[in-house]
C-alpha cells in the first residue's frame, strides 16, 4: 500500500524538487543583474518533469563500502534531469550581461507561486490519506 502512495505523490515530489531547482538558478540570476558579462540560465520545466518522471528506476546516489585499501572507490550519481539552458534576451546589454531584470522577477514570481500550488496539492493528498486512515 505504502508503495501506491508513493507513487501518487512521486509526481509532486519531482514538480517540487524541479521548482526549487528553478529558484535557486532564478535567484542566481538576479544576484548577477549587475555582473559583466554574466549569462542569465534557465530551463524548461515541463521537460525536465517529464525527464525526472520517466526514470522509473531512478535510484538514488549510492557509493560502495570499501573494506579494503586495495577497492577502487565508486559512485553512481544520477543524471540531473533539468539541463540548464542560457536566456536569449530581449535587449542585450552593452557589458554582455543578459539578464533582464523584469523577466527574471516575472519568472521567480511565477515559479514561487507554483511551488506554493505544488505544496498545497501534496498537503491536501496527505491530509485526505490521513482521513481515509482515520476511518
């Protein structure tokens, strides 16, 4: 059973990590409004969902015991599914710098309003998952 409920909020847990991701390289961003030459990142959010959600397998980062001096240490990381992209801007600065100020606030405002949207969704599945248990 715990694993159908898992899988039921899978989806949000994805949306939820990839809008944080897309916070942080917004923020970046803007930290960067002034830096010459810098180049405003972003990525496609519906493609890496999709990306993050048709690894079905997807394990988490894993590294080997060594028991011995002699084992060659090992890691298995796992792809990141949000490849980062650079911003074509509207009006190219003079000192190379790309960022627009007003697309990124747009873009950060958008992005937290839908992490909020994403955080309310998975509170009210647990919240009804916690009902239906309650009974």
């Amino acid at each position: 059973m715990t694993d159908r409920i898992g899988e039921d909020l899978r989806f949000f847990q994805n949306a939820i990590n990839l809008r944080q991701q897309r916070q942080e390289v917004l923020a970046s961003n803007i930290a960067n409004a002034d830096t010459p030459n810098y180049k405003a990142r972003d990525f496609d959010f519906g493609s890496a969902l999709r990306n993050a959600m048709g690894e079905s397998m997807r394990l988490a980062d894993t590294r080997l015991t060594l028991t011995s001096s002699r084992h060659i240490p090992a890691k298995a990381v796992t792809p990141d599914p949000a490849e980062l992209l650079y911003r074509v801007p509207v009006q190219p600065s003079l000192d190379g710098n790309t960022v627009e100020m007003d697309v990124e606030r747009v873009q950060f405002a958008d992005n937290t309003v839908k992490y909020q949207t994403d955080l309310t969704i998975i509170s009210q599945r647990i919240k009804g998952l916690m009902a239906a248990l309650q009974q």
